[in-house]
C-alpha cells in the first residue's frame, strides 16, 4: 500500500524522475530492491509498469496477496482498464482473465 506509513517514497525521500505515486490507500506499489517496479493506481484501475524486467514477478506477487486479502481486503474482484498492450501476457499470467478489454483478477 503506498499510504504505509513505513513506505518513504513522495514523505521522507523524494520520488525519483518519472517515478512519482501518490501516497494514498487506493495506489498499490511494487518494489524490488527499493525501486519501484509497478503500480496499481485507482484502486487497480490502472497498472503503470516501471521497470518490464520485473513486470511478471510483480504481477504474480500482487494476485497471490490479493487472494490473501492483503491488498485491496474489501474488493471482490480488480478491474485493470489501463494497462500498457505489452502487459497482456503477464497479467495473464498472473491469473487476471480477460474481459471484453479489461483484464480482472477475482478472490
């Protein structure tokens, strides 16, 4: 969750150029290494890819705490409606079905 207050991207250290979140409970954030890797913006609306490298991994890290309940408890499903076309695949991959353009994982 990038409002964590343990999370010092954008409140304790600035965020790095094209990098930037806003800190609140409906942005998810990825990190490797202490980088940002990939987000989940709105909720999950939007996924913003950082560093494609790391993109399956991240993707596959986010749908296993989604069905834990750790991101987004109080959300059933996540509707990706913005995503990069080269991110098809491993949001697929990651266990998000595909529905008419939107990719959706379910708990």
């Amino acid at each position: 969750n990038a409002a964590d207050p343990m999370q010092p991207w954008g409140k304790l250290l600035p965020h790095r150029k094209e990098r930037s979140f806003l800190n609140v409970p409906g942005t998810v954030v990825c990190f490797r290494g202490g980088e940002a890797v990939t987000l989940f913006e709105r909720q999950g609306r939007n996924l913003r890819v950082l560093e494609p490298e790391w993109l399956a991994e991240s993707l596959s890290l986010f749908g296993e705490e989604y069905k834990r309940g750790r991101i987004y408890p109080g959300k059933k499903r996540i509707v990706v409606k913005d995503y990069p076309r080269e991110a098809e695949a491993a949001l697929a991959a990651g266990g998000f079905l595909k529905e008419m353009q939107d990719y959706v994982l379910y708990r």
